[in-house]
C-alpha cells in the first residue's frame, strides 16, 4: 500500500488499524476547544510524532494516521479529510482552510483491474508556507512546493511549484508570488 503497488483494502490487518483510527478519530472530534491537552495527546497517539503547535479543528477523518507527517504550526481548520494510505506530508506554517480533502488513496482506472477490488495509493507532500484554500482538492502523487498558495476549491492534478498562486479545476499556475 505504502509504495504504491496494488493491495486488499479488505485485509484483516488494514481494516483493524483502520478501525482502531477511527476510535481515536472519534474522541478527537467529540473533544471541545477547551481540552487542549486532550486533543493534543490524542493527536500524537493517533499519527505519532507531530510538530509544535499543530492546530486541527473538529471534525477531522483520516484512515490510519501514522501516515500523516505535519510540521510545526500547522492549522486545519473545520472538515478535513485525509485518506492517508500512503504518506502525507504537510510542512511547517502551513495553513488548510474548511473542507480540503487530500486523497492518497485511488483506484484503477481499468474497470476489469478495478474489479478485483484491490486499490492503489501514492504519496502526497505540500511544503512549508503554504495557503490551501477551503474545499481544495488534492490527488495521490503530488507535490506542493514551498511559499504557495492554492486556491479555494482547486482540485490539485499534478505537482504545483514554489512561490506561485495556483487556482482552478484542475489546477494551474495563475502567477508568481
């Protein structure tokens, strides 16, 4: 799954570490801005090391956890999803706006591969200072550079550079910043 070949999402093992997630995923989104400490502890048992001062507004939904990597001061805001069965990484002083959904997870596009049921995933990374804006998309096996910003609502296609304002369905470099 994590190197991008064919796997069972139906596996015995995925589906249990699934299930574990989403008991986390549920104490997380049921905890109020009060329980700090709370979310912050729930946050590193859920992905593991995590940077400082990382900010995840409730409701949050990931399939696993240990794939997500975030930097230090890193702010979700409401509604985010992260199909993380391949690694996403997200750099320090990034900023996601409500609803932005990163999906490592795909499918074949073959409809007789896709069939069997098996499923593919690819990695995501978005580097530092970067601007997602709400209801963005993001596909496996792109990269966002550094200093970005990505407009509301781009579904991001293929990798986006550094320093550049990119907007759209799909998504395309509108200037440089």
């Amino acid at each position: 799954m994590i190197r991008g070949e064919l796997y069972d999402p139906g596996d015995a093992q995925l589906v249990q570490m699934r299930l574990s997630c989403r008991g986390l995923i549920e104490s997380y989104n049921s905890s109020n801005s009060t329980q700090k400490n709370k979310r912050d502890k729930l946050l590193v048992e859920l992905l593991g090391v995590v940077g400082k001062n990382i900010n995840i507004e409730p409701p949050f939904f990931c399939d696993y956890g240990f794939n997500i990597n975030l930097g230090d001061n890193v702010y979700m805001n409401f509604n985010c999803v992260m199909l993380d069965c391949a690694s996403i990484s997200i750099g320090n002083n990034t900023l996601i706006g409500p609803g932005v959904q990163f999906y490592a997870a795909t499918h074949p596009v073959q409809a007789q591969e896709r069939q069997s049921g098996l499923e593919l995933a690819g990695p995501i990374t978005v580097g530092e200072n970067v601007w997602i804006g709400g209801g963005a998309i993001i596909l496996p096996n792109v990269a966002i550079g550094d200093n970005t910003t990505i407009g509301a609502g781009a579904v991001v296609t293929k990798d986006v550079p550094s320093n550049v304002l990119a907007v759209g369905n799909p998504c395309r470099v509108i200037r440089e910043l």
